[in-house]
C-alpha cells in the first residue's frame, strides 16, 4: 500500500470514492463544476496496487495566536473504500 497525495488525472476515482461513501450520484454538470474546483495538493490517497482505498482531505487554514499568524490545516472527513470498509465488518 502507498500513501501519497492524488493527482489531477485521479479526480474520477476520487468522486467515485466520495459518491459510494455518501451515497450519491453527481450529474454531469456537477461533476464539471466540481473537476474544475478540484485541487489534488488537498487530498492525501492510499492505493493499493495504484487503486484508490481510502481519501483523506486537509483543508488549509491559517488562525491567529496572540496576535501571531499560523498556518495549519484542518481535516474535515477520511473516506475508506469499499474494500477497506468490508474489512472493518
């Protein structure tokens, strides 16, 4: 298994992922909207013989610490696979 962030040409099977994980299905025109706004630096993978297993967003956040700026980031939601989802059952 590989960890590594995703690429560009992996947005398909990322919204593969996040639709069997939510239990939904984008149209066309939402997968569009969604291609275009996709920023793979954003997303973390593991692969399994170069097939997507699990996703893992980190959202870049800055706060302010006494009055010190700080970047950090912040992850809203891992998704497993259908394989590693079957495994936890």
């Amino acid at each position: 298994m590989d960890i590594r962030q995703l690429r560009n040409d992996e947005f398909d099977a990322s919204t593969a992922l996040s639709e069997y994980a939510f239990q939904y299905t984008m149209t066309p025109e939402q997968k569009e909207a969604s291609r275009a706004n996709f920023k793979p630096e954003q997303y973390w993978g593991i692969f399994d013989e170069e097939e997507l297993q699990a996703k893992l967003t980190i959202l870049p956040l800055r706060i302010y610490l006494q009055g010190r700026k700080l970047d950090m980031g912040g992850s809203p939601v891992l998704l497993p696979g259908r394989r590693i989802a079957d495994k936890a059952m």
